[in-house]
C-alpha cells in the first residue's frame, strides 16, 4: 500500500510541475511583443476608368498592403500609367495591368484623329496617290476633276479641275498606320490597282470629299515637309489650254482676254453677242445690271441662253449676252 501511495505522489508531483511550466510559457508569450506584417505600396485605380480613356494623375492612387504576392504582375511605376490610354474597363481600387492599357507601338486609329475631324478614306489610284509614296504622317491637297456637264447643247458646266482641300493630313494607307511598312504591305500595296488612303478631315468639309469622289475624279497631291501654306485657286478649265499647234493662244480665247474693256474681265466680245463666264454669286440679274446697266433687262440674257429658271446657272458657265442695238 506503501510504495502504491509513493507513486501516486510521485506521479501528481511530476503533473503539477508540467503544469506550472505550461502556465509559465503562455504567460511569457503574452508578454512577448507581436510580429506585425510589413506593408507594401502599390498604385490601384482611384476611380472606375472606361475603356479608351487618357489616364491623368488624378486616377492613380497609392495604397498599403499586406500581400503583394497579389498584385506582382501590375504596373508600379506612375510614369508607365499616367498618359496611357486604357483598352478595358479598370475598376476603382484595381491594379494596373499592362494588358489592359494600350502601350507604344501598339496605334489604335481612333487616337490619331484630332477634335473636330474625322476619318474619312478615299479609293485612288496608284498615279493618283503619288505612285504609292504617300505614308502615313504625310500632308496632301486634294485636288478635284469634274468633267464637262451639258443640258442638250446648252453647257452647264465646263470641263474643270480645282483644289478642294489643303493640307489634309494622311492617317493611313490600306491598313498601315505607321511610316514604315513591313516587306509583305509593300509588295501587296504594289500589287493593287486601287489602293485606300485615310484622311484627317475637318467635319465640314466631309460632305465635299463625299460629293467630290461620287461625281468627279480625286487625286491626291504632296505636300512639302512643314509647309502649311495654301493658295486660293478659283479653279482651271479648258480654256486656260485652247492653243493653237505653234503654242500661241486660240484667237477665240485670245478676244475674251483682250475684250471686256468696260468693267469686268468675265466679258468677252462676239459677232452679235458677248459672253460671259459666270463666277460666284452671280444672278442674272446681276449679270444684266453689270453688262446693260439695267437689271430688268436679265430676260435678254435668259431667252438667249434659253434658261427656263434664272436662278439656276452654275459657276463657270459661259452665258451669251445679246447686244444691245
């Protein structure tokens, strides 16, 4: 019973003494300062940013985190961020994936176009694009042709050629929009009779571009580096050419230039008649007024010409004027 009782003592002993050990360690780690996790910064949208949308500083923000692991494949440099323009939706407090931001060399067309212009393209063909040497980056005039338009054996419209635009800037050729096309873009574009060049066009001016290459004939003239002067052509017709085979000037065109002595150089002398070559904003009321001194008499120059309507007569058409007796 002795040595029964001994062991149990012994055994209570040795618990206790586990015991007290145990309770000692956990107050020992109470009092053993906590290990604090080190925080890193990271850049993270401070708004939801659309797609297509120029980023500027005030949608980057930095914030700490505890984990960077998850943010190690975004962008952590603001100088790689702000000025770039986003391809997808980047969501308020979201990282900076480079898969997301549209990067150099990487052109979208939409972001070559300047306000208040649109892209436009137009067909030409290779003499009519400067034999394929138009690059993106290039400034042009476009130049128009209108051939000859007639009502029976009355012409309405002469045979003319004009500048329609100037300094038209060329955003792309077919689908190249840099200077430097591969080998394979340059032995296709070579290959095709017609050919597309994308323009930069004022929204004004769009309309014309449109009526110009459905009832006429566009060509496409270079423009030197850095010059964007521009002239102001009332545009040329066949009679800035009607030569005689020795080179000097038709007899006829040669009379309308030395006649019309009175007040205006649009009036020429004929056997019976003048002859007038309508320029902008005439009427023929106005016509009648300049050559007769009288704008009531229009109905002399309206039986001749066989106008049924005297408000329709287009620039550049050349209209008989009867003379007086």
């Amino acid at each position: 019973m002795k040595s029964s009782g001994s062991k149990i003592i012994i055994a209570s002993f040795i618990l206790a003494l586990l015991a007290a050990v145990t309770i000692f360690m956990y107050i020992q780690s109470l009092k053993s300062p906590k290990t604090v996790a080190k925080k890193t910064s990271v850049l993270v949208a401070a708004e939801t940013i659309q797609p297509r949308t120029l980023i500027d500083k005030s949608m980057v923000k930095e914030v700490q985190i505890s984990d960077s692991t998850l943010f190690g494949d975004y962008i952590n440099d603001s100088s790689k961020i702000i000025g770039k323009y986003t391809k997808e939706t980047i969501m308020k407090n979201e990282g900076f994936h480079k898969d997301k931001l549209i990067n150099e060399g990487e052109e979208e067309l939409s972001l070559k176009i300047s306000k208040d212009h649109r892209a436009i393209s137009v067909n030409v063909m290779g003499d009519a694009g400067v034999a394929y040497l138009i690059k993106p980056g290039d400034f042009v005039d476009i130049v128009v042709y209108l051939s000859e338009k007639s009502d029976g054996s009355k012409i309405t419209r002469p045979d003319v050629a004009k500048i329609l635009l100037q300094n038209i800037e060329v955003l792309a050729v077919n689908k190249q929009l840099d200077r430097e096309p591969n080998k394979d873009s340059k032995d296709a574009q070579k290959e095709q009779a017609v050919y597309l060049v994308t323009l930069s066009v004022e929204n004004k001016s769009l309309e014309k571009i449109v009526l110009a290459e459905s009832i006429g004939t566009i060509k496409l003239a270079l423009r030197p580096l850095k010059d964007d002067s521009t002239v102001d052509t009332g545009g040329t017709t066949w009679k800035e050419f009607d030569v005689n085979v020795d080179g000097s000037e038709n007899s006829q065109v040669n009379n309308e230039k030395n006649t019309g002595n009175n007040q205006n150089n649009n009036i020429s002398s004929k056997d019976g008649y003048t002859t007038y070559n309508v320029k902008r904003g005439d009427t023929l009321r106005k016509i009648s007024s300049q050559v007769y001194g009288d704008p009531s008499k229009y109905t002399l120059i309206k039986e001749a010409n066989n106008i049924n309507d005297e408000n329709t007569i287009v620039t550049g058409e050349v209209l008989k004027i009867p003379k007086l007796q």
